[in-house]
C-alpha cells in the first residue's frame, strides 16, 4: 500500500514516531509526500524537496538471520537504481555511491537515509524526479532535466515493487548476489575519491569497492587498504556550485 499525504515535515519521522508509538507497520506499505518542510539527509543535513519529487518511507521489519542491518542501505540503492532505470533506460552513466548516494556523474540525484527503531528499521529515500534541489556546494541532477519525465506515483509503484524483491532476497539470504549487483551499478574500482575521517581529516584514495559486509574501501597511495566504515565518499573534483 503506498499512502500519500499533501505535506508533511518529514516520512521518516512519521514512521518513527508511529513506531514510536507502539503502531506495528507492515513491509511493503509506503508514506509518500508531496512536500516535506523538513526533510533531512545523513548526518542530519537538510535536504529541499522539490514538488514533484518523490519523498517516500517504508519499514523493514529486522529478522534474527538477516544478514547485517548496514547492508540495507545497499540494497536498497539498488533497488531505486533499478526503479531508475527501468523508467529512464536510456540514461547514462547512473552510478550508486557508498553508502546512500545515486549519481548522475558527478551529480546527486537520489539519495537515502536509515533510521532505526528497536528491530525495525525505516527505509526513507528522495528522488529528483522533476526538480534538482540548490545545494551548496554540491551538484545535483533531476531527471527532468536529463529528459526524462516520470510521474511520481509512477516512480513510487515501480519503486516498492523493485524494493520489494530486492527486500525479500535480503531477508533470504542473498546478500553476496545482492553485493555483486550493487558492486557493477557502483562507482567503478580505482574512481580517485575522498573521506573526512575524524583524526586524520581528508583522506584521499581509490575506490576498492565493498567487503562481504558492506564497508567500503579505500587504496591509498602507499597501497595500503583502509577500511571506511562510516562517513561519506565523495568523488575527488565533485564539490562544485550548480544544480
């Protein structure tokens, strides 16, 4: 069920408080919005919405042989990669970035952000369909702007259905094929990219992709391999005014 509301200040923190609450919410079952006031990306960044854009949250109910909750980000990139693209097939160059990110190039154009709440994990992810929000310092894309013009409730059917099965294999163990397929959609291996990590500041080195648990790596220039376990890779040279 995909349900929609006119505005709300964010689906995510609706699904948590209703959680919250006690309110069991099932898998497969959709918030979408047309607004949202007060949308947020990782690390507790504002995100504009845009109308037309598709802002929408869902649930995973944590299971105890799940493989680990970190992956989940990861499947579900995936999964809105391929909601992308089965809309939008002739789109070039769509890329999925560690952790939460899909680039158009070096523009964001969808991005992803997971909250838990005791077992249960909400899935919360913004699309720029119609509009590429004015971020500062970073570039982003709408697939309007690419030529591509997809109604939101369109995208949101195409979305859950491909997050679903994405959702179901993940419960079923099928997390190593799962990688493999985020890992051909990723950035490519050796692509020169950027962390801030908190001792050492900007660590710059290759994309190694991701171990069997999700972690991104890192070559860097002595050839050594760093794992980067939280934070954000960004691509060397991406940060740069426009929208």
């Amino acid at each position: 069920m995909i349900a929609t509301v006119a505005e709300i200040p964010s689906t995510n923190a609706a699904l948590l408080a209703r959680l919250g609450g006690g309110e069991l919410l099932n898998e497969g079952d959709w918030l979408v919005a047309d607004r949202q006031t007060a949308g947020r990306g990782r690390a507790g960044r504002s995100w504009s919405d845009g109308f037309g854009n598709f802002m929408g949250s869902t649930v995973v109910q944590l299971r105890g042989a799940d493989p680990l909750p970190q992956t989940l980000a990861l499947v579900t990139g995936l999964a809105a990669h391929q909601a992308v693209m089965a809309l939008a097939p002739r789109l070039s160059d769509l890329r999925l970035k560690w952790p939460n990110d899909l680039l158009v190039g070096e523009a964001k154009l969808a991005g992803i952000l997971l909250e838990r709440h005791a077992n249960a994990v909400v899935v919360g992810i913004g699309v720029n369909l119609a509009q590429a929000p004015d971020v500062p310092d970073r570039k982003t894309a709408s697939l309007s702007g690419l030529g591509y013009a997809i109604a939101r409730d369109a995208f949101a059917t195409e979305l859950a259905d491909r997050f679903a099965d994405a959702l179901a294999r993940w419960h079923l163990g099928e997390w190593p094929l799962l990688r493999e397929q985020w890992l051909a959609r990723a950035l490519p291996t050796g692509t020169l990219v950027s962390v801030k990590d908190r001792d050492q500041g900007t660590i710059i080195g290759a994309f190694g992709g991701i171990d069997e648990d999700g972690v991104a790596l890192m070559r860097l220039a002595d050839g050594s391999v760093r794992a980067i376990h939280a934070g954000d890779i960004e691509m060397v040279g991406s940060h740069a005014s426009g929208g």
